[in-house]
C-alpha cells in the first residue's frame, strides 16, 4: 500500500530565488533535476522580458522589496538575487551594498548569480576563465568587471547571439548551449574552467558531457544558484551526472 508522507516537502531546506525575469522556467526545472530530497525552491519573479531593455531592467528594482517580502512569508532558509545584467548594473561597489541590503531585509542566508558562480569557481581552485553568455556586450563588460574583482583572470568573454528575448531563451536546447560553451572553451584553451552565465537558458545537463570533452570544470549561473544554498546550510547530498561542483556536496 502507498503511504503519504507526514514531512513537507521542502522538510530539510526551503531555498528561495528572486528571478529578475517576469517569468521563470529554466531555474526552477534545473533546480529540481539536481536538488536532493527535502529540498524545494521558491521562486519570486520580478518584471524583465528582454534584458537588453535597459527601461526594463531599472522597473526591476520598482518590485524588488515586495519580492523578498513574499519570500520571507514562506519562510525560506537561504534567498538569492538572479540575473548578472541586473545585479552588476551598478557596478561591482554597488554589488556589495546590495548584498547588505539582501542580508539585512532577508534576515536570512543570502547570495546572488555572481556571488554564487564566482564562490563555486574559488572552490574549484580555477583563476583563468573562459566565459560563455548570451548577453549583450554591456552586459559581458559588467560580468568581466565583476570576475576581475574577485581575482580571477578572464581570457575572454564570447556571446552567443540568439537574437531572443530573456524569457525567449528558454526554447534553446542544451546542444546548442553545448556546442556555444565548448567553441568558447576551446577558442581559450589555457582556461582553468569555463564560465557559462544567465539562468535563462538550458545549462545543467550539458554540464556533464562539457567536462568529459573539456577535461576541466565548468560553471553555470544555475549550477551556482544550486550549489551555494545547498553549501551554506550545511546540507551534504550526493549529486551525480552535472559536473565537479555539485559533486563536492557529498562532503
């Protein structure tokens, strides 16, 4: 006979994700291949269709406040704030106060995308990075800035230019993100890891067979936002089949 479960589903950690888009799709199908039993993520969305809007971008911030009130209301264990172009658009000093910002509203655990993956690479020992993105050249130059700072050596930045919008990017397939990331991988081969940024497009089951060509680690803006709450409340899971990074949670 079939039983039913007296926990709730999110019983070890309730992970909650600001995503910059006004929807979300990718994150929260990437979020649940990977995340272990007991774990969930609640998503709040703010209002992006097409990042290249830079009008779109700063209406953002008009609902941020609300997004994480709605958050704290379901009372998630960690939060993190998604999306490079929107968390960098300030620049790199802005970045931090943000953080602050998070920390002190959230009264949580918090992070965001570029925190996150820039945390994840530190912890694979990588230093030269080759970058993959869909973004447009602004948005690369805020993503560089931001790597940087942090210390590492950037060899390049290459765009995939998909000609869609944010939410559009969601109907790419993994090959395509596949052969984007390994051309770029390759184009800077002296790369410790390759960097793929953006949440909005299918990343996490090309992560795997990337390594296995590459023979190096790589990165994605998901993978982060995966790794990093999982890290920080101490949960140790095993998480096979999506590359080095998630691998090192099994402790």
């Amino acid at each position: 006979m079939a039983t039913v479960n007296d926990k709730s589903y999110g019983w070890r950690a309730r992970i909650g994700n600001i995503s910059p888009t006004a929807s979300a799709e990718i994150f929260p199908y990437e979020f649940y291949r990977a995340a272990p039993e007991g774990v969930t993520v609640a998503m709040a969305n703010l209002v992006i269709r097409d990042a290249r809007q830079s009008a779109e971008v700063e209406a953002s911030w008009a609902r941020f406040d609300t997004a994480i009130e709605d958050l704290k209301q379901t009372h998630v264990d960690h939060l993190t704030l998604s999306g490079a172009p929107l968390v960098l658009a300030k620049g790199v000093a802005r970045h931090a106060e943000l953080l602050e910002y998070l920390r002190d509203r959230a009264g949580v655990p918090v992070s965001t995308s570029p925190r996150s993956f820039a945390d994840g690479l530190k912890h694979l020992g990588a230093v030269k990075l080759a970058v993959a993105t869909s973004f447009i050249p602004a948005h690369n130059e805020l993503v560089r800035a931001f790597l940087l700072s942090e210390g590492f050596e950037v060899l390049g930045i290459d765009s995939l230019d998909t000609g869609m919008t944010s939410i559009e990017k969601a109907m790419l397939s993994p090959r395509q993100v596949f052969d984007h990331v390994r051309s770029v991988a390759r184009k800077y081969e002296r790369a410790d890891a390759a960097l793929i940024t953006s949440s909005a497009w299918p990343t996490l089951t090309a992560i795997q067979a990337l390594e296995d060509d590459l023979g190096k680690p790589v990165v994605s803006s998901s993978l982060g936002q995966i790794w990093d709450p999982l890290r920080t409340l101490g949960i140790k899971c095993k998480i096979d089949g999506f590359g080095a990074l998630l691998r090192t949670l099994a402790g």
